[in-house]
C-alpha cells in the first residue's frame, strides 16, 4: 500500500533539507582542507625561503629540509584528517 501523499511531500522536504545541509558541511570541509593545505604550503615555503637566504651553509641545509619535511607532512596530516573525518560524514 502506497504512503499518502502529504507524508511522501513531508519525506521528500525533509530529505532535500537534509542533503542541502550535507552538502553544505561538505563543501566547508572541502574548504578548509583546501585552505589548511596552502597554508602548510606557505610555510614551508617560508622555512626554505629562509635556508636560502641565510649565510650559514648548515643551518641553511636544516632549515631547507625542515620546511620541505614541514610543508609535505602537514600537507599529508592534512589530507589523512580530512579523509577520516569525511569516512565519519559518511562522504567517502
């Protein structure tokens, strides 16, 4: 037997509501995983950037490597936490 209408419309608006909302949550994850990303980038970037123009050849090799390991594992950490949470949603 079919479900009458007034429910089927109440179900339908409910369930619209709800994937507008998920939708939403997941567009500002997406968002900030974006943003957290490029701000690993940059700071890496900034370590190197400072290996470079600094006048002790050692401690300019540490602190290129270091924004290189620095940029890479954020990046990396990142992306690990945006995926476990994302399982979590339901979105992967």
């Amino acid at each position: 037997m079919p479900l009458p209408r007034e429910i089927r419309e109440e179900m339908e608006r409910k369930r619209v509501e709800e994937h507008r909302l998920a939708s939403r949550d997941a567009f500002w994850a997406n968002l900030r995983t974006g943003l957290a990303c490029m701000a690993w980038s940059c700071a890496g970037l900034v370590c190197m950037a400072w290996g470079l123009h600094t006048t002790d050849p050692d401690l300019g090799q540490v602190a290129f490597k270091g924004g290189m390991v620095l940029g890479y594992a954020g990046i990396l950490f990142t992306l690990v936490r945006w995926h476990l949470k994302a399982k979590q949603r339901g979105d992967v």
